[in-house]
C-alpha cells in the first residue's frame, strides 16, 4: 500500500471530518473527530487491510499520518 | 448448621482454570474446602494452577471445550459434581464493517458453544449432583451495557446469560440451579492483551469505576464462590453483576 492509498483509506475511517482534511502531515490527534471510535477503526482497519497489529499506544506514539505510515512499514 | 458459605465436602469443575479468572476461582474454592477437577486446554499452565490449590485430591482433566469430542471425553472421565464454575473465554474487539466471516464462529464457539456443549453432556450422563450448581462466567458486556468494537463479544455474552436462564428453568425439576456472573473489567492477562487496543489512558479509565479500581479475578472468584455454595441454595436463573459500580454511570 503506498502512502497515499494509505491516507485515504485513513480518511474513510472518519465520518464527519471531509477528505480533503487528510494529508501525509496532518496531526490526526488534532482533528476534532478524533476519539476512541476512530483509533479502533485505524487499528481494526490496519488489521484487516495491512495485515499488521498496531497498538492504541503506537497510535498515541505517531503523530502524523505518514509517521504512522512508515511506522507499520517497519513491522 | 455449618457455615453454608463454605465449600467443604463439595466436588467442583472449574474450567478456563489455567489463567485469569478461572484460575482464580480454582486457588479461592479451594481455600474454601471444595475438591477440584481444573480444566484447560494448556497442561503447563494448569500444572501452575494444581500447585496453588490448598489441600489434597484435586485433578486436572485438559482439554479443547470447543471441540465436541473433547467435551464428551472429559465428561467421561469426570466424578460426580456438586458445582461447576464455567470461565472459558476469549475476549474480541473490533470494527463492525471489518468483520471476517469466521470471527463469529470463533468466537461463539469458545463463548457460547463450549458452556452449551459442557451442559448437555453433564447433564445427559448425569454427572450432577441433586442438588447442584452451575455458574456461568459471562460478562456485563451484552447484558448491562457495551463499549465500542464489541459487537461480536457481547453477542456471545448475552447468548450465554440467554442460555443461564433457560437452563435454570429447564433444569430446576433436578435439583441443579444454574446462574451468571457479569463481571466488569477484570486485571487479568485476558484484559492485558485487550489493552492493546485500548485507545484510553489506564488511569483514565479507571476513573469510569466508582469504586475507584479494576477487579481482581478475586473480585469474581468470590460471587461465584456464594453461587456454588449452599448459601445460595434458593438462587437460580440469577445475574450477578461484579463490576465495581462501571454499570451506575
């Protein structure tokens, strides 16, 4: 997956906050959206999409979506 | 009369007795004088478990409760019971819209099927006192009230309390009483792992108790303890919620 599928299908885990909201340096923890609901569907989603299990503390760790991004590239 | 809270002269099954809650009610009811068969599918970790129990004569029967023949085999082999404490479990958390297909089929199998499964061949090759007492360990997820990613969980924990209390009715003409225990969040290695998703701060969540802490399969080991024992000889078809007040707010 490259980045920028990456951040898309990291906008589609948002309801509410639109797409163009996303980029590889947004601060995801910033957005108004973001709650528990939203970090389980990241986690969930990287699960079922990536194959790879990430950490309510990993996403705490990141800050934004490329950081994130090339943190599940190492796993 | 003796002190009806107590467990002397009694033979129990405990099964998920290698960790967590299960093992924790296995080291309590023996401390309160029962007998025990442990079950559990790892034979290290039950071995662990023996050596906590106080007093003599407790077996361990391992085995896989989500595969009928395992069930059948170990009923086989199993003494007459005057209680069973159910805990066998697995935690599942996740996003509906990523569900898989055999998720459910895991997971019920291990939550649901496992305690139907058990009841049947108990009870078919009368292995249960009269009287007698099963306790499920089912949850407050389902029943009381639910967090975010537990669909698929408190599908199988309001099964189970579903099955409690048709049990209870079906199986009162016999003399076996049949009950729940809902607990809250439990600090068990179950909750450790679960952890992992978890997207709140620890202390932060501990704040959401208004009794200020997590259980301790201590907590849960001793309302089922009460539901074993002739104390309680007129409860059947019960829920007992152990939650530390989570479910008030």
């Amino acid at each position: 997956m490259t980045l920028d599928q990456f951040v898309q299908i990291f906008a589609e885990q948002f309801d509410e906050t639109p797409v163009d909201q996303f980029t590889p340096s947004t601060d995801y923890k910033e957005l108004d959206e973001w709650g528990s609901l939203t970090a389980l569907s990241v986690i969930t989603m990287v699960d079922a999409e990536m194959e790879k299990r990430i950490t309510g503390s990993n996403l705490l760790a990141c800050t934004t979506i490329e950081d994130l991004y090339n943190f599940i590239q190492k796993l | 009369m003796g002190n009806q809270f107590l467990l002397e002269g009694k033979t129990i099954l405990v099964t998920g007795a290698s960790s967590g809650i299960g093992r924790g009610v296995a080291v309590e009811c023996a401390k309160m004088g029962a007998k025990l068969v442990i079950n559990g599918r790892n034979q290290e970790r039950l071995a662990q478990t023996l050596a906590m129990l106080e007093g003599d004569g407790h077996i361990v029967l391992a085995a896989d409760l989500t595969d009928h023949h395992s069930v059948e085999a170990m009923v086989e082999h199993l003494p007459q019971l005057d209680g069973v404490s159910h805990n066998a479990g697995v935690t599942s958390i996740g996003m509906i819209k990523f569900m898989k297909e055999n998720d459910w089929y895991d997971l019920s199998q291990t939550n649901v099927f496992s305690a139907i499964w058990l009841t049947r061949c108990l009870v078919a090759r009368k292995k249960l006192n009269r009287p007698s007492s099963v306790v499920f360990t089912s949850s407050i997820s389902g029943n009381d009230s639910v967090r975010h990613g537990e669909a698929l969980y408190a599908a199988t924990k309001s099964a189970l309390s579903g099955f409690a209390k048709a049990a209870a009715l079906d199986l009162a003409p016999q003399g076996i009483r049949v009950n729940c225990v809902h607990p809250g969040m439990i600090m068990t290695e179950l909750f450790q792992s679960a952890q992992d998703t978890l997207t709140q701060d620890i202390d932060e969540l501990k704040k959401l108790f208004p009794l200020k802490r997590f259980g301790a399969p201590e907590d849960v080991a001793n309302g089922i303890i009460y539901l074993l024992s002739d104390a309680s000889s007129w409860v059947t078809g019960t829920e007992l919620k152990i939650d530390g007040g989570y479910t008030l707010v």
